[in-house]
C-alpha cells in the first residue's frame, strides 16, 4: 500500500515515505537536508545525491527513469558550477 499523501496547500507535490533504502539513520540524514520553501511552507528534503543513492540502493526497476532524471540534472548542475 502507497503511504498516505499529505494534505494541505502543498500535500498534492509529494508523497512521504516511510523507508529509504541505502541511507545512514534519520539524525544523520536529517542533519544534511536542505530546507525549502513550497509556497510559503518550509520544508526539509535530501539533496539530489542522497535520493539518487537510496534510489540506486533499492534497485528497483520501476526508478531507472528517475534515476536517470536525477543524473542528467546533477550533471547539469555540474557542467554549470565548473
């Protein structure tokens, strides 16, 4: 079963997950977050590299496009820093 979407102004733009696969604990994971703003609501999210590892870590077939996705925009955000 999908895990509960979050309601509200900005609920319907992501859904929360329960477990991540590939990541250290909560606290440390946490700790390296960055805070958002979603119109108006801040929020806390894992950078791009960290969401590409658990995705690589899960293995999953159904995250090959998005793992895709999330390196030709990490190496767009490189190509553009260098």
């Amino acid at each position: 079963m999908p895990p509960p979407r979050l309601g509200g102004a900005i609920g319907d733009r992501f859904d929360v997950v329960g477990t991540l696969s590939g990541v250290t604990d909560f606290e440390a994971e946490f700790a390296g977050a960055v805070e958002e703003d979603l119109d108006g609501v801040k929020v806390r999210v894992l950078p791009l590299e960290r969401i590409l590892h658990s995705k690589r870590a899960a293995a999953r077939a159904k995250d090959e496009p998005g793992i895709h996705q999330i390196e030709l925009v990490l190496a767009v955000r490189r190509k553009l820093d260098s």
